[in-house]
C-alpha cells in the first residue's frame, strides 16, 4: 500500500509518499514540495497545485491520500486561502479514485512522537530517523507531509489489529439496534393491551 500526504498550502504544500510493505515496515518513497509562486494570483497557484498533484500521483501511484486537516488560524484570510488548497488536493485525490483520510496536525506528531506540540525540526528529525534520510535534504513541508502519512499508516495499521475492526463494530451495532428495536415493540404492545 501506498500512501500520499499532504501539508497544505498556497505558497508552499508539502507532499510524502510512502510504502507499507507487507512486513510492516514502512518506507520513504518520495518527498518535496512545491513553491507556489505567492506573487501570482490564486487561481493560479490552485492550478499549479493540482497539476503537481496530478504528476506526483502518476509518477508514484499511491492507493491512499492523507491530507492534514485545517486549523482556525488567526487570520481569517489564511484560513481561508488554505480551505481553497484543501479543497483543490482533495477535488483532484477523488477524481484519481483514491481512498481520502484527513488528520490533524496534534494527532499526527502525538502519533509519530508522542507529543502533540513538538515543532517541525523535532518532527523533521524524527522523520528521518524513521525513514533513513538526510534531515537537511528536505524542506520543513516535505517532513510534515511524510509524518502526515506515515501516522495514518499508523492509524491504519492500529485499526486493522483492533478487536473491535470497522466490520465487525458494524455487525454487532446493526445486531444491537435491531435487538433494541424488538424490545421496544414488545414493549409498546404490553403497554396498549
């Protein structure tokens, strides 16, 4: 399986495209990110997003997109504009057909190092221990996106193991409610007679 996260922006995105192989181990795939020219209009560095999107997805052939979940920033304007970047990654992941999951930043770094604050060069550090590069060979953006993908893999990998996996929680809820339900007709019918 592989795995594309994102860090969102609109004058700098981070992408990390990772592997799981079947062992469980994970590796780096590829990483960068794309500077998107802030001296250009919005459209246009939307456009350039998806177009570089598109590419890393051609050339990597990811399965699966974790993009990191927006935060309130205090200006509204950024908020905004990275709502739009959000909105782009995510409009060009579906139409690939790949399976979209979001995080956020906090559950991230507490996944990868415990602490849900640490800054970027911890997380950055971290990462290239984990995955075996040089810290100084990518930029900021690039690290977070591939700790973007790497704890959702995490994540993944956490759920597959949990006793109670999605598809057994869902046969027994659907058992429960319609339990539930039975009960509450026999109930209904000894209170009218």
């Amino acid at each position: 399986m592989r795995i594309l996260g994102i860090d969102p922006g609109t004058r700098m995105a981070g992408y990390g495209v990772i592997e799981i192989q079947n062992s469980g181990k994970i590796l780096a795939v590829a990483a960068g990110a794309w500077d998107l020219n802030p001296s250009q209009e919005l459209a246009s560095r939307l456009a350039t997003l998806a177009i570089e999107f598109r590419r890393v997805v051609a050339a990597y052939s990811p399965t699966h997109l974790c993009i990191e979940l927006s935060f309130l920033a205090e200006n509204p304007r950024s908020a905004l504009y990275l709502g739009h970047a959000r909105g782009v990654v995510l409009s060009e992941a579906h139409q690939c057909g790949l399976k979209i999951s979001e995080i956020s930043a906090t559950a991230a770094k507490k996944i990868i190092s415990g602490n849900g604050r640490c800054d970027k060069n911890e997380i950055a550090k971290i990462m290239s221990s984990l995955l075996g590069f040089q810290m100084q060979s990518l930029p900021l953006d690039a690290t977070d996106a591939l700790s973007i993908a790497c704890a959702d893999a995490m994540r993944l990998k956490q759920q597959s193991f949990h006793p109670m996996h999605k598809n057994v929680a869902n046969e027994k809820n659907n058992n429960i409610l319609e339990e539930w339900k039975k009960s509450k007709r026999q109930r209904r019918k000894l209170q009218f007679f």
